[in-house]
C-alpha cells in the first residue's frame, strides 16, 4: 500500500454545479471559485496531473426538466452547456492565479473551446496544464459522473475525487436527517451499489469498479481539502476494491 503524504500521478476531480453555488441561489459564487482555485494549484505544485470534470446543476438540471414535460434529449443538451459555462469560470479563475488550462468540450464548440481528444489530453497533462472537461461524454442520459469515470478511465487516472458540497463523505444514512448517521472510513464498490449509497450513478461507480479506479469522497471545503486527497491522507470516505468495510469509530482492520 502507498504510504500517506505520496500524492498521486495523475487524477480526475469532480465537481458538482451545486458545489459552485456556495451561499448563492443560482449560478458561480466567485469566493468558492477563488478557493477551487486555489486548492488545485496547491495540488499541482505536489506535482500532480489534475483533469476537473464540472457538472452543470447550480445552472440546469436536464432530469428537473424532463420531469416538467421537457424533451429528455433536449434537456441534457441543455444541462451539457451549463457546464461549459462553469468549466469557463473555473477555467479563468485557475488561469488568474497562474496555472494553464485547456477546456474541452465532448460537444464540438470550436470558437470557445477545443474537442475531446483522449491523446491532446493527456499531452497536456504532460506538460503540467491543467484539463477541463466539459459537456459531460456528449450523450443525453449520461451523468457528469458517468464522464468523470469515463475521463479517469480512458486518460489513465488514478482516482477520481468526489468533492462534495457540505458532505464530508459517505454515510450509512443520510446525516441531514439521521442524527446517528455513521461515515465509511473505506468501502468496497460493491457495497456501495448494494447499500445504493449516494456516490455517484451506479454506471459510473461500475465503471470504476470493473477498472479498479479508486474514488475518495470528501467534503470540498476548508483550504486544503483536495491537497489532502491527492497526498492519500485520510479524509473522507475511500471506495475501492478493498473488501473491508470501515466505519467512523471502528477499529481499523
């Protein structure tokens, strides 16, 4: 096992819109920007290769819609440009502060931003920029997290960071409304689609579990919590393939 404090070669962040919201009713709250921003460069300055996947909910909800009548399609092509519009916001905050960053997008945009393109990725991250992915994989009824995992995968990530807003990890209940709710120290992916623990779509947490891809949940504020992650310290809830399951308070096996 990699010792605590050996970060990382390479990781892919996610991002839920609702994470940029910060004390706002809609859209980019700039001070939680300006800190996302500032907890990558710590990470880069450890050496390592960040990809962010943005998703689009502080903006549009495609499911929300398609509830109201809205055409399903439709509504996600819509919600894959909500996250465009934050992946540009992150982007000029990361690039304020010194870092280069590229944006691409799985939906051809080529006056704003460049295509996917799996190699031109990864080149990038050779070359210590930072990569934004936008528009989730480019299809109706797949998720952000499902283009997290699929990123992670195909760009040769070694886990992906689940940064949650005001959750600082997996519980056995939801802790909003189970005062005895327990955190997971570390869980094993087929637990979490057993319990059908809220992580992220069970596509996507398959997808890690058939690549063996690591994924630490945690809770994205406070200044370093994504430096903690990427430097394997605890915090949060780890899902792999480790079948102990550990709960906060148990001893640790």
């Amino acid at each position: 096992m990699t010792e605590p404090g050996t970060p990382y070669s390479r990781v892919v962040l996610k991002l839920s819109g609702e994470a940029l919201l910060g004390e706002a009713q809609y859209g980019v709250d700039p001070h939680v920007l300006g800190l996302i921003a500032r907890q990558i460069s710590t990470a880069v300055s450890h050496g390592v290769e960040i990809a962010a996947v943005v998703g689009g909910g502080n903006i549009w909800r495609g499911a929300t819609w398609a509830e109201l009548g809205m055409d399903r399609a439709t509504a996600d092509q819509a919600g894959m440009l909500a996250t465009l519009i934050n992946a540009l916001a992150l982007q000029d905050a990361l690039e304020r502060i010194g870092l280069t960053v590229r944006t691409q997008s799985a939906v051809h945009m080529a006056q704003i931003c460049e295509p996917y393109i799996r190699r031109r990725a990864i080149r990038h991250l050779e070359k210590g920029r930072v990569v934004l992915f936008a528009a989730g994989t480019g299809d109706p009824y797949m998720t952000t997290d499902t283009a997290a995992a699929l990123r992670a995968v195909e760009i040769g990530a070694e886990a992906v960071l689940m940064a949650k807003n005001g959750v600082d990890g997996v519980y056995d209940a939801d802790p909003n409304k189970v005062p005895t709710a327990r955190k997971f120290r570390r869980l094993s992916y087929s637990e979490a689609l057993s319990r059908r623990l809220a992580i992220m779509d069970s596509t996507a947490l398959t997808l890690c579990m058939e690549n063996d891809l690591p994924i630490i949940v945690f809770d994205l504020a406070g200044e370093r919590g994504i430096e903690r992650a990427v430097l394997r310290e605890p915090i949060g809830t780890l899902v792999s393939a480790d079948h102990a399951v550990v709960l906060e308070g148990s001893p640790a096996r």
